[in-house]
C-alpha cells in the first residue's frame, strides 16, 4: 500500500476515534450542565442527544471532507507533518464547537435565571436628584458649574439656617393617638 493510503488510515482512525471519545464525554458530563440550565430531566437529556447527534454529524461531516490531499506524498515525515496538520485542524473544530455550546447554554441559563429572579440582585444604594437646568442658562446650554443648579426637589434643599444644636436622637416614629 501507498504511504498515503496509511495515511488516510491513520487519520481516519484518530479522528473518529477522538470524535466518540469527546461526544461520550461531554454528553456523560454535559448532562448535568444541561439539567441546571433548563432545570427539567427529561428536556435536559433530549437536549443532550440532539447535541451528540449534531456534534457527531458536524465533526465527521468535517473530517471526510478534510481527508483529501491532492500532493503526492513523498516520505513518512512528509506523511507524519500532513497528519499531524489534519487532526490539529480536527481537534481545533472540536474545541470551536465545544466552546460555541457551552457558551450558547451559559447565555441561555443567566437569561432564563434573570427572568426568575424576583427582586434585583442589589438593592439600590440611593436615588440621584433630577437636574433642572439653570433658568439663567440660554436654550440648550448648560450653566459653566454644577453648583449653579438648583435641587429637583425643593423639599430637599438644606433648611437657610439649620438649628445650632439638632437633638441627639430625634424620633424616629411618633406615638400613634389613640382612639
């Protein structure tokens, strides 16, 4: 046989080899990934063959195709650097499809976790003050200095003359009147 006929072989055998051994992984480990991202069993595993099915059609649909070399192979180091090539570029497609999953599903988990999350992650630290612009100030200009001005909210601006001795602990909530 030719050694480009052992090579074609090899090649083959790698890469479908790799191919079983990769989809058998991620569908044993991914199973439980996909569980917590769609949180239902039954739709987790249907997923889980869908996504083997897939990735085994779309790498060995890509093996097959890259199998072809149309020079002449010459010596076995010629062969080891052509084979060595192609099942890089197989492992490469591997990773790309793995990655391309893992963070299709992760987008999909936070999307469907922010929908069920009932209050906000944080609650608010403050509120900002609406700005009105400075009356002064010609259309569409804004005032030089932010001091310039005035509060949104009249009620909070700071009392002209605030007391000189404010009580040491005000009441929170008076007594309700009876009756």
């Amino acid at each position: 046989m030719d050694i480009k006929v052992w090579m074609y072989l090899v090649y083959l055998a790698v890469s479908i080899g790799l191919t079983v051994w990769v989809a058998r992984t991620l569908a044993r480990n991914g199973l439980v990934f996909l569980e917590e991202v769609f949180s239902d069993e039954r739709l987790a595993r249907a997923v889980n063959n869908l996504l083997v099915v897939g990735f085994y059609l779309l790498n060995l649909g890509y093996v097959t195709v890259a199998m072809r070399h149309s020079e002449p192979i010459g010596s076995t180091s010629e062969a080891m650097e052509e084979l060595s090539w192609k099942i890089g570029l197989v492992l490469l497609v591997l990773g790309a499809l793995h990655f391309f999953n893992v963070f299709t599903l992760n987008r999909y988990r936070k999307s469907r976790l922010r929908q069920l999350a009932t209050a906000p992650p944080l609650p608010p630290a403050g509120f900002l003050p609406m700005q009105q612009p400075h009356p002064a100030a010609a259309p569409g200009q804004r005032p030089a200095h932010p001091a310039a001005y005035p509060p949104a909210n009249p009620a909070a601006r700071p009392p002209a003359n605030p007391p000189a001795n404010p009580p040491a602990n005000p009441p929170t909530n008076p007594p309700a009147p009876p009756r």
